[in-house]
C-alpha cells in the first residue's frame, strides 16, 4: 500500500508570547499532539472555534513554521529532512490559498503576470515565451476573461481576486491547495461558487485539498473527510456522512448543533447544545481534556486525565473519556 500523500505525526506547534530583553515571555502551545494523513484526491475539512490551530496546522504543513514535536512527511519523507531539490518539489506540489486574495495579490503586479509568477520558480523547465499563455488559459479556465490580465487586483472583486489567487496556485500543477478559511470573508453566493469551482478542479485534476473553514455548511459540501479541533487539539476526525449523522465528541455536536437547518419547523424544534463558560485561553489550556471546562459530560477524570484517541466505528478517531454520553436529550453516539 503506497504511503498518503501528507503524513501528520503528533504534531506540537509552539510561539513565544511577550518576550523581552528581561524575560522569556509565554510559550503559546498552538497545536498539541495532533495527527492527520490526507491521501490524493481527498478533501479534508478542518472546522473548530477561532484559536484552536486550524491555520497554525496549515502553516505547519506548509512549512511555514517549524514543529516543536512530531513530523510532517510528504509521499513518506520528513520534511525536516528534504535536501533542497526535495524541498522545491515539495513547493511546487503544495500551494496555498488565503483568506484575504487582495491581501496576497500584489497590488503592483498585473493579473496575467501575478498568474504566471510561481512558473519562474516552480516550473523553470516551462520557457517564458509559454508563461504569458498558460496564465491566460488558468484566467478563462477560472470564469473570468483574457483582457482582464492586463488590469490590476484593486480592480476586482473579492471573489474575482480568489479566482485569480486560485489559477495562481494552480498553474504550476500541484498535488495538493491548503485552502485557509478561503472563502469566509465573501459573499454566501459568491462563497457557493468558489466551492463549486474547487470541486470542479478536483474532479478535473484529481488534486487534494485541505479546506479550513468555521462554516460547517461549507464543509459539509466540499470534504469527504472532517477533523474538529479544540484549543490546538484533534476532538473527532471522521468521514463527513457519518460525522454529520452522528456526533461521539460533546464538541462535536456543539458545533452541529448551532448549524441552521432548511426547514422552519424542525429549526424551531430542535434543542442546540450550549456551552457554559468562554473559550480558554490558550496560553493557559485547562488540564486533562481541554474541552472539560465548557462539556456538558465532564466527569472528574476528565479535569485529570488527557484522553487517548479512540477509534469506536465508523473508521473515525475521537478524544473523549465518554464518547456515546447523552446531553441534553440527544445522543452523542453509542
């Protein structure tokens, strides 16, 4: 059996806070002891609560920051241990997509050569006569039109802009786009297109991605697999179907509960999972399992102990000390 394309191995991601000349400052435990695979062709959906290391994961399998502990290995080789002809491969075969496009489009650039930039680096063996060409042709296969490559990114709107941030990271023909909550700050129908779109290139291209998101609606539609995350930790990582039909983790069907649903009469009937208290803070994560503060379930071991991942059915993974508990009337699993 060939190895995922992108191995996640008990990954600890950490950042100083506050240092100073005097002092050390706070260390930020980002993400703690968190493990994913992705294999080719697959959508992976990322979904938790602001701050709990779902873009710190993506920079992370970036290599954007370096890990504390754990490993990240792409098609089986550690990245801390690629050469520089391993790790150029492995640029060219992983690109981002950001929240912001305005924000990663330089503004001094036109459309046609923005496109065609990554070719320069990427894809030296492409000859610079057929650069201008392919961005053109990642443009209209975008929906949008050749002229446009002459004109500027203040001249688009924000879901033309994550078009052509999208043709940007495809024309170099990767494997693998981290989207990063790429479709939050856009308009719901705007938002629906883009999705469509990114479906339409997977199925094109046979490309995986990793789509981070807070709209569970959203993921829902793209990905065929889910991983919740609370406070830099892995809580449920499932197949989309079964996760959406049934929830193990508390967190879990928090986060499904405050989804809205279609028909007025089940909306008003259903009874949605509150939390008590606030999120944590990071810097100081509360013992044991770091949901316990806020579950409805905790028990005492639960402030103690840090539960193990599990794997109870459907090919899913969840850290829960009571996974298949029943809160407020609706069952967890079991």
């Amino acid at each position: 059996m060939s190895a995922p394309l992108l191995s996640i191995e008990g990954l600890d991601v950490r950042f100083q806070i506050g240092r100073s000349l005097f002092g050390k400052g706070e260390s930020l435990q980002a993400v703690r002891d968190v493990s994913l695979t992705v294999e080719p062709g697959e959508c992976v959906g990322i979904v938790g609560e602001s701050g709990c290391g779902k873009s710190t994961l993506a920079r992370a399998a970036l290599d954007f920051v370096t890990p504390a502990a754990g490993r990240i290995l792409w098609r089986g080789r550690d990245l801390a241990t690629l050469d520089a002809a391993g790790r150029h491969a492995f640029r060219r075969a992983v690109q981002p997509v950001f929240q912001n496009p305005l924000g990663s489009l330089n503004p001094r650039m036109t459309v046609g050569d923005i496109i065609a930039e990554p070719l320069e680096t990427l894809r030296p063996d492409i000859p610079a006569a057929e650069r201008r060409p392919r961005a053109i042709a990642w443009l209209e296969k975008m929906g949008l039109t050749a002229d446009m490559a002459d004109r500027y990114p203040a001249e688009f709107s924000g879901g033309q802009a994550q078009r052509i941030a999208i043709a940007r990271a495809m024309i170099s023909e990767p494997e693998m786009l981290i989207c990063d909550e790429a479709v939050s700050a856009l308009d719901v129908s705007v938002k629906a297109q883009i999705v469509n779109l990114l479906q339409a290139l997977q199925r094109e291209t046979g490309i995986a991605i990793i789509f981070i998101s807070h709209d569970l609606a959203i993921v829902r539609q793209i990905a065929t697999r889910v991983m919740v995350m609370y406070l830099g930790r892995m809580m449920e990582d499932s197949a989309t179907a079964p996760l959406f039909a049934r929830q193990y983790h508390p967190y879990t069907q928090a986060l499904l509960s405050a989804v809205p649903i279609p028909d007025p009469a089940a909306e008003r009937a259903r009874v949605p999972t509150l939390l008590r208290a606030e999120v944590p803070s990071p810097l100081r994560p509360p013992s044991g399992c770091v949901f316990h503060t806020r579950c409805p379930a905790a028990k005492p071991n639960c402030i103690l102990e840090v539960p193990a991942p599990t794997h109870p059915a459907d090919g899913r993974t969840v850290a829960c000390h009571y996974a298949g508990v029943q809160i407020r009337g609706m069952q967890v699993a079991g």
